[in-house]
C-alpha cells in the first residue's frame, strides 16, 4: 500500500528532564500532527506548554488502555491524519507503552517513523564508563526476588554489559540479588539524568548489595560484564569453601561468605558447589 496518501505514525522521543533536549525535528512534528498519544496527558500538557505547542490534542494511552486506543489511533491515520506518540520521558516503546500500536500500524499499511533522541539507557551507558558493548536492555525488574533471580540468571554466563530500570525502594534487594547470582562486577547507579540533581553512584555489587540508598527520582543501573581478569583461582574457591563450612552455617550463608571473600565468585555458584560437595 503507498503511504502518500495515508497518515504518518511519528515515535517521538522527549527530554528525560533537561528541556533543551527536545529536538527541532521533534519540536515540528509536536506543533503539526493532529493527535499526540502520551502515558499522562498532565505530563504531556506542562511538556507542550513549556515549548509553547499547540495543546488540545492530546489522547492518553498507557498500559491498560493501550488495546482500546490502537483502534482509534488506526482510524486517525486512514483519516489521512498523522498522529504521534510520546512517552513520559525518553523514547517511546523501549519501556513504555506503544509496541503494540506500531506494529498494528505497521500491518495495517502505514507509514511508522521514529525521530531519536533522549533515552535513559543510553544516556546511562555512555556516561557510565562501563564497556558499553554489548549490552542487554532488560526493562524494569520483576518484583519477586525469585523472578528477578532467574532473570539475571540468563546473563550469568554472557560476556555482557546490563541496562534496567529499578525503583527505591526496590534498589539494595535487587543489586544483592544481582551479586548473588552474577558475582563481583562493576556498577554504576544513574538518577535523575540530565535534571538539576543528577548523579552516578560508581562501585561495584560487593559495595552496593544490601545497601540502601537515598536517592530519589528515576533510576537506571549499569552492571558490567563478568570480571574475568580477576577471578579467583579454583584452588582459593575450594579452600574457602572448606573454611566457611568449618565455621558453619546453612548453606546459603556460607556461600555468601565464601563469595564476599574472594572476587569475581557467584553466591549461586558457590552454593552448587557445596551441594555437589555435600552430595558426594
């Protein structure tokens, strides 16, 4: 199907705080579409209003009301109309709402563009200073401490760096369990990027797990890859094991032990260690 006469999805990227960081391709496509769906029209509104945009265009469109306004927003373009999508802050569908939409567009004919810009991961990556590929984006964490586990887990073995989004309150138990299961690797927490307040909290996962932090505002964590170059022999894993075990303990407590004397060392791999030594 052509696109000449058809309406024009634009994926409009937004400042992450600084409003300087708005693009004038952006700024353009923002004052002529005809329908901008956002995450919160409030946010959308003080966004326009600070840039002197046309208002009166707004339609939510977040989660739970994402199926119902892809629909509408399909009509709007078969309409001829060219319709934008914006998220609270960064680039649209990365993390927030809108995959679903530019997909139906997509198979419906029409035209879908993205105009780049802002984006936490990686405005995070590249002010981390942490090898920056690859990497894997992995969205916000589960909330179980079992699911999030399993999902650092998958990255246990891959020579990568890891992007996530995390909340407060949530931080300290999530980077615990991501030293649990990763081992000794780099960190960098990134907050409030690009606002008046923004910092990047720099250690390693040994220095962070459990501890809690007051920060405030958006968070974006970076965890390195594994730090092979300074992993422990095999022969000082062993010996530590048999030490801590001495001193007992369950075994999930000493393979914590074991893992916060030596570096580079997994609590999860330790501890199928000392099941494989019990077992024997």
């Amino acid at each position: 199907m052509s696109d000449t006469k058809k309406g024009v999805l634009w994926v409009v990227a937004t400042p992450l705080g600084n409003p300087g960081d708005l693009s004038p391709r952006a700024r353009e496509v923002l004052s002529r579409v005809s329908l901008v769906l956002c995450e919160d029209t409030r946010r959308a509104a003080r966004l326009f209003k600070e840039h002197a945009l046309p208002k009166g265009r707004l339609l939510s469109f977040y989660d739970h009301n994402e199926e119902g306004r892809v629909a509408r927003a399909l009509e709007h373009l078969a309409a001829g109309e060219d319709a934008a999508l914006i998220s609270d802050a960064g680039t649209p569908v990365v993390s927030d709402p809108g995959y679903l939409l530019a997909r139906a567009a997509r198979e419906a004919g029409f035209c879908v563009r993205p105009v780049p810009g802002p984006s936490a991961v990686m405005a995070a990556l590249c002010a981390a200073g942490i090898a920056p590929h690859p990497f894997v984006f992995m969205g916000f964490l589960p909330r179980k401490s079992g699911d999030v586990r399993q999902a650092f887990g998958r990255f246990a073995q891959a020579g990568c760096t890891l992007v996530f989004f995390e909340r407060k309150d949530r931080l300290a138990k999530s980077l615990a369990v991501a030293h649990e299961t990763l081992g000794e690797r780099e960190c960098v927490i990134a907050r409030e990027m690009t606002k008046t307040h923004e910092e990047f909290i720099t250690g390693r996962l040994s220095e962070f797990a459990g501890r809690e932090f007051d920060v405030l505002g958006e968070i974006t964590v970076v965890i390195g890859p594994a730090m092979e170059k300074i992993m422990a022999p095999a022969a000082d894993v062993e010996l530590a094991i048999v030490e801590e075990l001495r001193l007992g303990g369950k075994p999930r407590e000493v393979a914590r032990r074991v893992a916060a004397r030596l570096p580079g060392v997994a609590v999860k791999d330790v501890y199928e260690r000392i099941a494989a030594i019990s077992k024997g």
